[in-house]
C-alpha cells in the first residue's frame, strides 16, 4: 500500500500487458466546444438502455410529459428509471429499433416534443454533505443513472457497497480513437465533475481517490488539476497514451499495479471504478435534481462537414444528429445505407437503421468516408489464413492467446475456450486491430460468448426441467401408492363392518344367505323337470282334457248362442278362458318366481308372456268357432265373433291382472315351500298349449 | 521337489494376496447404478418430450446405454448425436427418419378463451409447466416449458399451439460479418 501511494505521488505508474497505438483522430472534434442543438421534432426512448431489467410504464399514450418527468418505474434494484428528455406528449408505444447490434425492435416510448422545453418542479440541493448515504443514493437511483462509460451498469448498485473501499478510480482515459466526448465535459465542467467525485467520496470514504487520464488531453488535465488543487485525496495521474488503457481492469492494474483476477470484479480487491461523464450526471442528479436526459455525443468521421461533440438528448435519432452535423454522401450516392458507427471504431458497432436513438451508453456517432475506413464498406471480409505470427498475443490487454481461442472458437469448442478464459477478453479489439491476415477476431469471439452463454442458459433450463420432470414422477408416484392405500383401507372397513354382530349386518347375511338357497332350490328344480318330462303321456292326456273341455265350452257357448238368438252373453268363453289361460300363467310366473327370486322383471315377462298365450289361445279357440259353426248362420256368426273379439280385448286386462295378483298370492305362499313338480308341469303344458 | 513347491506355494501367496486385495477394492470403491446412464442424461436437452419413444430423457438415456439407436432424439439434434457417439466411442449416424429436426425452440401457448379447463394437458405435461384447475383456465409456465409438444395432442378444443420463441436481445447471437472490423490508418 505504502509503495503504491509513493509511487502514484511520483507519477511512476505500471504498464499492463499488451496495448496498441492506433491513429488518434481526435484532432477534427477535440478543438470544438460542445454545441447546444435545438430540439429534434420527435423522441425516441427505449425503456431499456442499460443492463439489467426495464421498469414499468407510468405513462400511455396521449399524456403530456414534462422534461425530467419520469417515465418508468420499478422496485426492482436492477432496473433504471428513463426520464423525458424535454417537455411533450406521448404519441406511442411501441417497438422500434435500439441501438443494438442486433438491430432488434424493443419497446420505446415517442415523445412528440412541443418546443417549450418546461421542466418539472425540481429541489436544488445547496450543500449535498447534510444528505445521509441512503438520500444520496436514492437520488442517483430516481435520477436513473447506469454507467455511461458503455456497459451502463447500473451506478446506484456500484456505489452502494461496504466501507473499506482503498481506491476510488475514475475513468478518464477515453482511449479508443475518435471519441473526445470526455474530454470536452472535463474541459467544460470540470468544477461539476469534482462535484461529482466528492459526492462518491462521501458515499464510498476511499482511502484514495485516482483520476486517470492519457496524456494527449492536456487541456482537461489543466482543468481538472486546477479543480482538484485545493483536494489532497484526489490525485490527476497522466497515463502514457495506448489502448485500450480505458479498459476497467487496465486501469486499475496501470494506476494500482493490482491485477483483478478472473471472474473478479474490482470491487473485491476494495476498488470502485467510475467514468467522468457518470461523475457529472452524478452531481447533476444530486445537486440540480436533474435526471439523466443527456449526454455528450462525439460526432466524427470523414463523412461529416462539421464533425462536433454535441449535447444530445436522449433518444434523439442518429439521423437528426447526422443531419445537425451536415452528414455528406460524397462519392457514395450509389450505396443505400453508408456505414454509421455508434461508439467507437474499435468496438462500437454499425447501426443498420438511422432512426436508432441515442441511448445513456452512447458516447460517439462515427460516419466513415471510403478512403477512412474501407473495411466498413465492403461486407467481404479479406481474411486470410492466420500465419501463426503471433501478434495478437503481444497485444492482447488481458494476455489471453487469440489464435487459440481462434482455433477453437471456429471448432466450437466450447469446453476449450473457457478453458482459455474466454470470457477475460474484453472485446478491445487490439487483436484484429494488429492480424497481418485481416482475421477479424473480436467477431469469432463475440459469437462464441453469445453461444456459451446460451448454451449455459440452456443447460441451467434442462436442469430445471430435469428436477421438474423427476419430481413430478415422485408425485405420480406418491399419488398412486395413497390411491391404493386408500382402496385398501376402503375395503378393510367394508369387511369389518360385515364381520361385526349388528343386527344389519345379520340381516345382510341372512339375506345373503336366502339368495344362496334359492338358487340352489332352483337348481333342484331343474333336475325334477328333466325327470318329469319322462311322463309326457300324462301331461298330453291333460292338454287332451283341457282341450275337450275349451270345445265343450264353445259347444255350450254355441247352444246359449242359439238359444238366446243373437242376444249373446258370451262370457262363458272368457270365463273358461280365464280360469285355463290364468292357471298356466299363474303357474308360468311361479316358475319364473322362482328361477330368479329376487327379479321382479321376470314377473313381467312371465306375465307378458301369459298374455301372448292367452292371445294365442283365444285365436285358436276363434278357429275352432269358425270351425264348428258352418252349419249356423253365416249372417250371424260375424257379429258374434266380433263381439267375442271386443270382449277379449278387454278381458285380457282384466286376466292379466288376475294373473298378477294370483301370481303375487302364490308367490307368498309357496315362497318357502319348494314344491315344483304341478308348476313345471304346468309349465311344460302351457308351452304345449302355445 | 521342494524348489517346485516352494515356487508354488509362492505364487498361491502372492495370487491370494491380489485376490484379497482385488476384492477389497471391489467393494471398498463400489459404484451405485450406471454412471454412463448420468452422462448420457446430462447431454441430452430434457424436454422430456418423448419423441425418442421412451417417457422421458432418463429413459431414453437408460435405453442408450442398453444399446438403444443413438439417433432418436429430434430436439437434441445433430449435436446431441455427435456428443453421444463420442462419448460411447460409436459412429456417428443421422438423425433417425421417423424424427424431423426440430426447427427450433418452441413454447407451448394456451388460447385462453378457448380454455375449457378439463386438465387433460395439465395431466399430459412432462414438467408440470401448466397451471390451472378444472373448469378454470389453464395457462403456461412459459419460463418451464420445455416445447415438447406433448400438451397439443390431448387438448378436446385445440386451444394450445406452440409459437416459437421470439428472438430478443437476450438470445440474440452475433452474426458474423455483420459488423466490419475498422481499421484506420
């Protein structure tokens, strides 16, 4: 510690591994102030614009919003509030292209802007030191600050950390070409930048305070130095010029010769980085109670007449700036979309829609002539095969090996590259920036980051759905063996409850066994009437009896009929018919009763099959009339049996209740008794009959 | 004589020795289950979509190790198989013909105004990815569903149909050559 301080104190820094030199080109924006524009005519705001999660709407469509009005919200600690940049109404919401290299489509909000620029209500706060830490913090929070350095971390979670903080670093190398975005605010604001660092001083109590700056930006030195004279803890340390020195790790290891290990962060070595511009918006927020809104773009490249750093807001579209700017198509008419850079040339990436607004990462709007940058007009890379020369080793800022991980990015060989420590590479680009063989391999490594970390993601999914999977087999399981526990139990109750001596139960049993000896009972029966149907000589004797008497019936009808002379009382036939007809029925459903006992349907089938005997009976004893009555009067024979007819018709009711209520007086009777042999008897005589 | 006894009574020490030895070690570093079943569950994609035949990717992974085709997963793919084969020391094959690659990672999407809520895709989900009770609206765990495909068929209404997932900038992947490398002279 104490050598680290001697040698900051002497100005003797250390060196990380690796860097290049490449052409400056700051000269065409770094002699220029920042210009004020005026108001573009629309707003475009994404809702995301750092890392972490969007907030919740707190506007829709139609509403007037004031400038530093806030537009979102979240409880969410990783989320960042956007504000309205100038006063106006909301005209939509809804995805529009980011500034992503993806070129994707994210949620933004349109603001329409009226002109009138009319702020919100706002607190100027005179003298921020009587704010406590959770004041100070919650203001940078609502302020909706993320790094603007260009991963746009979130700030109020960088700051809100344990004491024992030894360095407190802030970023302003602004070491990639082009870009003086930096350098002017430091030039121009220096006073509030401190106020900025004080405020972070306050809230972190570093043991030291280290502002770092390359050498070719001698004017904002001058300024900060002159800022910072009256402050012992903070220190200007000038750094030798060389990208990229503005790397996080890079820095801390040039100003503290402290290396961050892999996958550390600063933080865990007591060291917090910040970037000047996040400084300013830090003060701004704190003292102004101005939000984030703005920012300085740096405006470069051939392509510009009037190549500026400029204060634009936040979701103003690229077009506009290029517009402001005087953006020339010089000798490029012919191509449809010139190439436009936002950041830096090393790493900023090609905008593929001009309406992509200026977010809080955006540092520089780079617009490249032909003879400035050939490589971004041609899509044909002019890759070579890699000569193993070894280059790109020497310059590599996190000492990785990029042919290696060339190699194997190209293999997709995943477990190898994290085995070289892909995800050290901070993207810088220096590798590519020095290939003899125009490789570009800051791509190769892009795209294997990206595929790693969906592989990882996929892999955490399978995971999860392996678990989900497992234990939803665990619950079927589970499930099944309760269902068969319960089946069990159910039937362990039912047994008990029939082996226990209640009278129910009794009964239940006694029922059960009343059943059981009627059928058996009906078994007997069974083998009786094979054995008297051995007799058949008796039982047609019978039928020969029975059908005697049905004609001796009919004679006698015919004699009354005679005797009477037309006025007929025909109820002698029915008569004998009933009594016939109802004794083989009633002897049917006895049958029927008794092969199934406890079926009250085969009553009724018995009956209805009675009846069709009855029906049958009848036909035949009309035969027999038309038969034996040739020798009558044909005139009167017709009536007669017409009327016999009528009468049958109802009488059959009439039977078959009679059936009925015999059968049911029967079965009472002899439902203990089991003498079947008269009944099969019957039985079998009533089918002759049939 | 005694050279030739001495010699074998030697050789049966040393013999016994390395038999106890041997079985010792059998059981002293014994391995529960197949560890080969684990591996070849952890490369498989866990959609638990049971397009291989098998309910399941452990079952499937089981059935590998038993001598099952290699070439039965469609979610998993090429990759899958290669990883496979390269673990069982086989030859790579096809992926099988009654199997269409996927065309890419899906997630089921319940209608929710067609829901009747008869439960019968809560009962078919390998992953408990859908909530809802009967007769109330289903809807989907869409951060669970693994896109198997499995709750479409059963559904009476045909309320369910599998979208494929949006390309966000989350899971967004750089395409090369999209963006020159600058270099400036």
């Amino acid at each position: 510690m104490e050598s680290i301080v001697e040698r900051i104190n002497q100005n003797k820094f250390w060196h990380f591994h690796g860097g290049i030199h490449p052409p400056e080109q700051k000269k065409s924006t770094n002699e220029k102030p920042i210009r004020q524009l005026s108001l573009p005519k629309q707003l475009i705001l994404p809702l995301q614009q750092h890392i972490g999660r969007q907030g919740d709407l707190l506007v829709k469509v139609g509403d007037k919003v004031l400038k530093g009005q806030a537009l979102t919200q979240s409880s969410n600690p990783m989320a960042v509030p956007v504000h309205a940049p100038t006063s106006g109404t909301i005209s939509a919401i809804k995805k529009s292209v980011i500034a992503h290299p993806s070129g994707l489509s994210e949620l933004c909000l349109f603001i329409d802007v009226d002109g009138e620029d009319t702020w919100r209500e706002r607190n100027i706060c005179q003298d921020f030191s009587q704010l406590s830490h959770q004041q100070i913090i919650g203001k940078i929070a609502n302020a909706g600050i993320a790094g603007m350095g260009g991963a746009g971390f979130p700030t109020h979670i960088k700051v809100n950390t344990k004491p024992d903080i030894n360095f407190l670093i802030i970023n302003a190398a602004e070491c990639e070409p082009y870009i003086t975005a930096d350098d002017l605010l430091m030039r121009e604001h220096s006073t509030a930048i401190i106020d900025g660092i004080k405020i972070l001083d306050q809230l972190l109590n570093p043991a030291f305070i280290l502002i770092g700056i390359e050498d070719n930006k001698p004017q904002a030195i001058k300024a900060l130095k002159h800022a910072t004279e009256s402050i012992e803890k903070i220190k200007v340390c000038v750094l030798e010029t060389k990208y990229p020195s503005g790397g996080e790790k890079q820095l801390i290891k040039l100003l503290t010769g402290k290396e961050v290990a892999s996958g550390a962060l600063p933080i865990h070595s007591g060291i917090v980085v910040q970037n000047v511009a996040t400084c300013f918006a830090i003060s701004e927020a704190v003292i102004n109670d101005t939000p984030l809104i703005r920012r300085v773009v740096t405006l470069a490249g051939q392509a510009l007449a009037k190549p500026q750093n400029v204060w634009a807001l936040l979701g103003t579209p690229v077009s506009y700036l290029l517009e402001q700017a005087g953006f020339v198509h010089e000798g490029q008419k012919q191509l449809a979309n010139p190439p436009v850079i936002m950041g830096g040339p090393m790493m900023g990436f090609s905008i593929l829609n001009e309406n992509v607004p200026v977010v809080k990462t955006s540092n520089c709007i780079l617009a490249p002539s032909k003879t400035e940058m050939p490589s971004a007009f041609d899509n044909n890379t002019s890759e070579v095969e890699c000569i193993r020369c070894g280059q790109c080793a020497e310059v590599c800022p996190s000492q990785l090996l990029p042919q290696e991980l060339q190699w194997s990015a190209k293999a997709k060989d995943h477990q190898q590259l994290t085995k070289l420590n892909l995800f050290d590479c901070i993207d810088c680009g220096a590798c590519a920036y020095v290939c003899p063989s125009h490789i570009p391999l800051v791509q190769y490594y892009r795209v294997a980051k990206a595929e790693i970390r969906q592989q990882q993601q996929l892999d955490l999914k399978a995971e999860k759905a392996k678990e989900r999977f497992e234990a939803r087999k665990l619950r079927l399981e589970r499930e099944k063996i309760a269902r068969e526990e319960k089946h069990k139990k159910a039937a362990a109750a039912r047994k008990a409850a029939m082996n226990k001596k209640t009278p129910e139960a009794g009964a239940a049993k006694s029922a059960v066994a009343a059943a059981l000896a009627r059928v058996k009972a009906k078994k007997a029966a069974g083998a009786k009437a094979q054995e008297i149907s051995a007799e058949p000589q008796e039982v047609s004797n019978q039928v020969q009896d029975e059908k005697s008497q049905v004609k001796a019936a009919i004679a006698r009808a015919k004699a009354k009929k005679e005797a009477k002379n037309k006025a007929v009382e025909p109820s002698v036939t029915p008569d004998v018919d009933t009594k016939q007809l109802s004794e083989s029925s009633v002897s049917k459903t006895n049958v029927a009763e008794k092969a199934a006992p406890h079926k009250a349907a085969d009553d009724k089938k018995a009956k209805i099959a009675a009846a069709i005997a009855k029906a049958k009976e009848k036909a035949k004893v009309k035969k027999a009339q038309e038969a034996e009555l040739p020798t009558s009067a044909e005139a009167e024979k017709n009536p007669v049996g017409e009327q016999v007819k009528q009468t049958n018709v109802d009488d059959k009711k009439a039977k078959i209740a009679a059936a009925v209520a015999k059968a049911k007086a029967k079965a009472k009777a002899k439902a203990a008794e089991k003498k079947q042999a008269p009944a099969s008897i019957t039985e079998n005589n009533s089918e002759e009959i049939k | 004589m005694i050279n030739i006894l001495i010699a074998i009574a030697v050789l049966g020490i040393i013999a016994a020795c390395f038999g106890a030895l041997l079985g010792y070690a059998s059981v002293r570093y014994h391995v529960d289950g197949d560890p080969i079943v684990e591996q070849l569950d952890a490369l498989l994609p866990q959609t638990q979509c049971g397009q291989c035949g098998y309910p399941g990717c452990k079952p499937y992974a089981e059935a590998v190790a038993n001598g099952e085709a290699i070439n039965k997963c469609a979610p998993g793919g090429e990759d899958t198989i290669k990883k496979i084969a390269d673990l069982l020391g086989v030859d790579v094959q096809p992926l099988d013909e009654n199997h269409e690659q996927d065309a890419g990672p899906k997630v089921a999407f319940i209608i929710e105004e067609d829901c009747i809520g008869c439960t019968k895709c809560i009962q078919a989900c390998p992953v408990d990815a859908i909530l809802g009770a009967a007769k109330q609206m289903h809807t989907i765990i869409a951060d669970e569903c693994t896109g198997c495909d499995l709750c479409v068929a059963p559904c009476p209404v045909d309320c369910i149909e599998m979208r494929p997932i949006p390309e966000t900038i989350q899971n967004w992947q750089w395409d090369l050559n999209k963006i020159a490398i600058t270099q400036v002279d």
